[in-house]
C-alpha cells in the first residue's frame, strides 16, 4: 500500500553478507550483522512492491488483505526467525521497538522534517483516530499478561507459566480477530473514513503481471529470511562485543531494520506534503504490528513447540503505552507542525536511553 | 431517568429463587444462585421505574436527586448486603464490574448494534465530556488507596491499617462532594448540556400517584433485597462449585445482574437511533458507582462496624483505568460506528480473561 | 509576563523574618518559617515585575528568554538552597508539588472562582495543546527513572546507582534541549498559537529604566534568596513540631510559597474573564519547572558535587502523571466552567490527603 524512494543500490550489501557468511573460517560477526541488518532493507522494498503490484491485480478486497498481511512481512520474518531459536527476548523487544519506532522514530521525523519545510500540515483525523484507540486497546491487551504476572505471582492459591500462556493466547486470539474486524471496517463499511490517503496510493503500484508479482514475492521473501538468520544469529556476538543488551538490540537495531522501507516512504511523503500518507503509513504499521504480528508469533510459536506468552517487561509496557498515549495527543487535531515532530522525537531518545542503560534481564519479572 | 423493555416475564423467578431458598432441606445453591440473579433484573426495573414516577411528582430538583440516588438501587442493596457478611472483596469487585460492565459491555454492545443499523451515530459531547472528566477524576481517587498501600508498605517507620481506613475515608468524602457538585451543574447550572437526552426522556415516565410509586418502589427494593440476600449467601458454594474465583463472581457476574436493567434500555435505545440516550445511560450509572455507591459503602461499612477501604487489586484498578481511558478516547468525537462497539467490547472480554484465569488472592495487596 | 495585585503589604514579613531569625537565642522557628514563606510571596513579585520590566528594555526575542528563565526564580531559588543542603526530597518534593499545584490548585480556583461568575470562559487551545503534550512528554521522561529503578533492582547483572545519575542526567539534557525548542516555537515560529494572551499581557508591564530593573531584579533575589535560606532551615523542626513529613512541606507548602505570586495573577485573570491569561500563567509555570527548572537542578546538583538523580516516588510520579492526565482532557475543548474547577480541585484534594498520609520515606524505592 505504499510507493518508495530507490533503496535499490543498497542491494550491493546482499551478495557481501552472503560472503561473510560463507566465508571459510567466518570473518567478523559483526560485519556480517551490519551488512545483513542494511541488506534487509532493500530487499523488503521489494516485498512491498510485489505485494502492492499483485494487490493490484487480486482486487480491492484480498488485495487490502494481502497489503495488510505482507505489510509487515520483513518485520514478521526477522522475529519469526529469532523465534525458531528460541530468543523470545528479542522477539518481544522487536515488536515493542517496531510500534515505539513507527509512533515515535518514523512519525517523529516525517512531522519534523515536514514541519520545517510547511508551517502546518493537514492530515485526515478521523482515520487517525480508529486507528489510534485500536492501538490503545492493543497496549491494553499487552500490559494485561504483566499485571497477571505482579498479581498472580503474590497469589497464596499458587500460580504456573501454563496461566501465563493460555491468558496470552487467549489475548493473541482476541486481537486476531479484531485485527479482521479493523481491516472490514477501514477497507469496507467506513472506506471513506481512509480515503484521502487510498486515493493518492493507488496511482503509485508498479504495472506487474500476477505470475511476475508472485515470484518476486517469492525471491524477496527468501532473501529476506536468509538475511534474517544471518542478523539473528550474529545478535549475540554482537551483543556481546559492544556491551549492549539483547533488549536494545531488539527495541531499537532489529526494529528499525525491520521497519525501513516504511520509514523512508513515510518521510518523502511529508516532505512533499502529503502528511496524510506518513500518518496512514506510520500508524498503519504499528497497528499490523500489535494487532497482526504479535498474535501470530504467538500462534508460531505453538508451531515451533516454544509457547510464547506476552508478557512484556516494565520497560516495554511503559514504551509502548507512553508512545501511544502521546500519539493520541499529537493526532487529536488532525494538523501537525515540527515542535510536534520534537516531541515525539524526545520521547523516542528518552525512551532509548532507557533501554540503552537497561541492564540484562534475562526474563522480565521472574 | 430511563425507560425500559419490558422483562416483566423474568418475573417468574422470584417464586422460584423463593421456593428453592425455603424448601426443606435446600435443594442446588447453584440453581437458587442463577434464579435470584435472573428474578433481580425485572424487579430492578420496577424500582427505576417507580423512581421515575415519584421523581416527576416532587418537581425538578428532587426528582433529579431521587433519580441519581435510586438509579442504582440494584446495585446497592447487592453490594451493601455482601458487605453485611464482611464479603469486601465482593463489594469491591461488583464496583469494578460496574464500571467496566458499564463502559464497555453496555456501550459496546450499544455502539455495535446500534452501529450495524445505522452508519453513524451521533451524540451531545458536551454533556458525555464533562461526564467522563469526572470519571477520571474517580479512577484517580481509586488509584490513590493502592499507590498508597505500595509505597506505605515499604516505609522504615511503619505504617497501620488505620492510616489506609482513614486514607479512603477522606476519598470517599471527597468523592461524595463532588457526586453533589456534579448534580448541580447536571440538573442546575448546566442543564443545557445535557438536554437532548433530558428531552427524550421526559415523555416516558410512567403516571403513577406518588402513593402508588412509593408503595412500589418499597416493595421492589423488599424483593431485591431478599434476592441479593439469597444471592450472596450462595456465592461461596457456587464459586467451589465452578472453580471460578471470588473477584470473577463479582467483577463479572454480580456487575452484570445489577446492572442489567439500563443494560437492555442503552442497547434499545441505540437500536432506535438515539444514542444520546444509550451513552448517558452508560456513562451516567458508571459516574454514579465511581461517585455515589462506592463512597456509600465505605460510609455503610462504618454503620455495620466493619469498615471497608478502598484499596482495589492490581488487575481492578487497571481494568477501571484501561476502560475509562478508552472511553475518553471514544467519546471524544461525539459520533459512533461499530467499530468502535468492536473496540470497547474487545477490552471488556480481555479483561474478563484476566479476571478469568487470574487465581484467588485474598486480600489485594498484603 | 505576568501582571500581578498588589501583594506588597505582605512585604511586612520580610523585616518580621530577619528579625526572628538574628534575634539572639533565636525564637521559634516555626514563626521563622511563616515569615520566611509569607515574606518570599511578595518579594517573589517584584522579581518578576523586574523581569517583565527588563525583557520590555532588550527586545522580544531575548525578552522571551528573560521571562521563560525568571518565570520561577523563586522557585528556583528555594530548590536550590535545599538542594545545596542535600534535601533533595524536598528538592523533588517542590517539583512534583509546583507542577500539581499550577495544573490543579491554579488552574482549577481559576475555572472556579471565573465559573462562579461566567457561565463559560473561553481561551485559545491551540497554544494550551502544544503546552499540554509538552507537559506530558515532561511525564513520561519524569516517569523513566522509576521504570528502571524498579526493573534494574531486580536484574540479575546487577545494577549501580551511577547508572541511575547517568540515565537521570541524559534525561535532564534531553528536556532542556526540548525547552529550547518549544520558547523557539512559541516566541518565533508559531507565535500566533499564543497571541491572544500575549497581547492582553503586553500593556501590562512596568515602565522602568533597564539600570532599575537590573537594580530592582538583583536586590529581590537576594532578599528571596534570604527568606529561602529561612525556610529551608526551618523545614527540619517545623516538621518534627506538626508531625508532617518531608514531602507533605515540599509538595503542598513549598510548592504554594514559591508559586504564589503566579497563583493569584492567575486568578484574578479568570475573574476577570481573560481565561486565556490563566491558563497561559498556569500551564506555562508547570511547563517552565518540569522542563527548565527541573533539568537545571540536575545539573546544579553536580556543582554542589551532590549529584541529585530524577528518581520520584512513586506517589510523586502518579500524582504529576494524574495531574497532567486531566489537565488534557479538562483543556482539549477551549472552554472552562465551575465544575471543570471543581474536578481540578478534587483531584488536588485527594493527593494532598494522599501526601498527608503518606508515611515518611527517606529515599523513594531503595
């Protein structure tokens, strides 16, 4: 569902990740998770593209859930991964960094460096808003499991992990389904609560055939994986040899990969003063991310036979709910100006030196 | 202040909850428990009703007074009752499930089918802004106990139950004085606010001498009363019976009897498209818990000498928190979708969830 | 950028103060601190009479400046002299109390006593919204320490006090930095937003030469400096003598000492119907503490070779997150009555009787 600036000669860092991969005797993890981490984001432009272009051609319907379910595929792979190996640490910091990133980093900058070149930008507030309280009952849902976990852990009458697992999964299912309910209402009954930002996108898709979109579809995402193990499986080392947590790595490295094509779109676009779109595209993301994402790396991760559940550390819970709140203030008006774009900038560097100072906590409250 | 369906037929129950209570030797708890819970919904309604009748007797400011005390009748009688037995966990979790049964279960169900009728529903904001500033104002007064209670229990020079009692003893005043100058502004200074809903409502009252509307209103609350009574007293069995705990009883089930007769009159009112009546119903029986019934019983709790403080569970004060917050966000627009019943409801079955599996704790904190 | 009434009468005090305080043997210090507190509300007066004075003389832009650093000399100044005494309690006690105090003591006697005489007031809320997100990302960067004491105390690798300064001082830099921006956006970019307080204000000032204002400024920060030194020497047996807390004097009586000069403009604004200047006075005032003098007392404190970090109670954080919660919802639709007063007030109530309670802590969670 969204048009982007050529991230293309970043593909350049594909073929040298594989090097360093492959390479005999391995050279420096490091490198090999830098030149991964950017080799991700050119190819989840092409994620998107085919997604888009193949949307375009299923009809509007399955092509709004196609868009909507690929939107977040890189994103989607990376944590899939890092859960396969069983860092759930890093798969919850990643969904916590994606929706902080998208609110805070993207929305940030599109409203600053928009707002310094347009005194004031418009955007539609009514779809802003449905989005926005889908996004408050989302941090309600994801703060439950902690309040469960500090209540029940005090309990006299005793408590498990098998609780803990089935209220999340309880949780994961209730958000599934109004994920589906959110995507009739916006793509069906209230299309028009939308439709500024639907109408500038649809001229924007690439002119692909179905069986060209597919396989595109099909490469990018192997692509996409590969370079995901890679990034996930040299987060340690790294982790290791720069003094950082594996938190940090998750809320602010994994997730602003994950999420770059969309950043960079949504900023061009308030550039050029269709703060409509950074807004649609910015909310949009984080929206599939709790309400999407979330629920199905729960439901993977049954299929991985790791159950995850979703309780979140003290930090992340606060991450998220602080950065929603301030979204809900800041979208209230439907008009946007730069100090708008430093507050919530402020926001994500306080929220980040947080995480950054955040001792190893290797699970949340136990 | 409402006027109602009729569930007069529900009425059957009341000699069966009799018969099952004084047959000799007792028959199932658990049916006695499900018969006085039904049979309280149709007699609840007579009280509201008689209540009108006599409000539109006594003239204009009483009559509003009368309304506003009685509104929650139901409600009351249960609660004081279980408060008799020194059941508190009781009380406070029917006060909970109150407001969020209000909030989100009421007007969830109102906003969704009132919605799949009608694209767009719109209601007086102004009235609904005011009402919800004071609910706020009360999930913060009902916070303060529980802050207090964290930060008191760590201090190096003690503290006493007593401070706590005495704690939520000024709250409850405070609360009381405000429930007043709310009326005030509601029924006096500002009436205008609120009139659309007041206009609609004027015609509906039933025309009964005060006579007959006080005979009525004495031999309904009779009938509730020995219903809660039987109510309360198989609380226990049934709880052991069904393995549910306490909290869940109350928050859920308790909330839902009391309250279930503004519940069928917000839903019918959205369905006939007045959904200013459906929101001052919700919002307006939450605001008279939060203000009137809570602090109510903690002044009753002094009278049966078991008094009773205010200091609500983690998982209580944040599902109050949660959906007072969420409905801000909603009813800042003054108009409604079904979206929005989705996103109200979704909060209230997460939060059942938690309440679900969350095990029993005696007392919240200690 | 503030008129004020004549509190000069009050000026009594300050010869009252000296002479109780150099009076051989000394007298009681109680009388001390009443004299000192009611001797510091005048002179606090003319501080900023010399302010507005002085930034009439050196043209807008600096003026701004002027009047955004001096807006809470004394303030400023009585934290400093705690803080050089190493109270910092009573230092983080008079930020939580100036802040809560402006948003609820100020702003809700405004809308009160402006209620009780105009059925509506009216003022510009596009410059109130700017200043209200600012405040709440004030809120969530206040809230931070806590969120990692919390977490950090439980981690296993362990966690040092250090670390906490470190955290408590990037967030101070931080703040400041936004401060910057949000003077440059209401003194420059968007001075529009804030006009109609701005000029209502302009007429206002005293017409002194630049050499007096200087003069004027330098003789009542001394003299409030003074008084000061008083107060927070007699805060220790003062308190012992009522049997209050540290907190309970920082929060409410600190606070009102320091905030008093602004307090009454702010009312005699509202009933004066210029609501706009009210709450311009009472959200820029909690404005200028949370993000100016707040971080300068940070970076104080390592003058002082006492690094001081953010670290507030618990109760200190909910009631300035709660204070500042309300404050949105009461300000986001541009129009004021007497129950929107009352609210403010309540809520006001019920942390002082929280504060009352609250046993002594020495340090917040350690």
């Amino acid at each position: 569902m969204k048009f982007r600036p050529s991230l293309d000669w970043l593909l350049i860092f594909v073929p040298i990740a594989m090097v360093l991969r492959f390479w005999p005797g391995g050279i420096s993890p490091t490198a090999l998770f830098v030149c991964s981490a950017i080799g991700i984001i050119p190819v989840a432009g092409w994620i998107g593209r085919a997604t888009e272009a193949l949307a375009a051609r299923v009809g509007e319907g399955l092509g709004g859930l196609l868009n909507a379910t690929f939107g977040n595929a890189a994103e989607l792979i990376i944590a899939g991964i890092a859960l396969s190996k069983g860092l759930t640490g890093v798969v919850k910091a990643s969904i916590t960094g994606s929706i902080i990133g998208n609110v805070l980093l993207v929305l940030g900058l599109s409203m600053l460096l928009g707002g310094t070149k347009y005194k004031e930008q418009k955007f539609n507030r009514t779809g802003a808003r449905t989005s926005t309280i889908s996004l408050s009952l989302a941090a309600i849902a994801l703060i439950i499991p902690t309040v469960f976990h500090l209540t029940a852990s005090t309990s006299p009458s005793g408590w498990t992990p098998l609780m803990e697992q089935k209220l999340s999964l309880a949780i994961a299912v209730v958000l599934f389904l109004t994920y589906f309910c959110v995507l009739w209402f916006s793509l069906r009954t209230h299309k028009h609560y939308f439709q500024s930002a639907e109408g500038a996108l649809e001229e924007a898709g690439e002119h692909w055939s179905r069986a060209k979109a597919i396989a595109i579809l099909i490469i990018a995402t192997t692509f996409v994986a590969a370079l995901s193990e890679f990034l996930v499986g040299t987060i340690e080392s790294v982790r290791a040899s720069f003094g950082i947590t594996e938190v940090f790595v998750g809320v602010i490295v994994v997730a602003i990969v994950g999420n770059a094509a969309e950043h960079s779109t949504a900023i061009i676009m308030a550039m050029k003063n269709k703060m409509d779109l950074s807004v649609g595209i910015a909310i949009g993301s984080s929206l599939q991310i709790a309400l999407f994402v979330a629920p199905v790396l729960v439901f993977l991760s049954y299929a991985f036979g790791r159950p995850m559940d979703l309780e979140f550390s003290l930090p992340e819970v606060f991450a998220v709910t602080a950065s929603i709140y301030i979204l809900f203030q800041i979208s209230g008006d439907g008009e946007t100006n730069w100090i708008e774009g430093i507050q919530l900038l402020s926001v994500y560097v306080i929220l980040g030196v947080l995480f950054f100072f955040l001792p190893e906590t290797h699970s949340p409250a136990h």
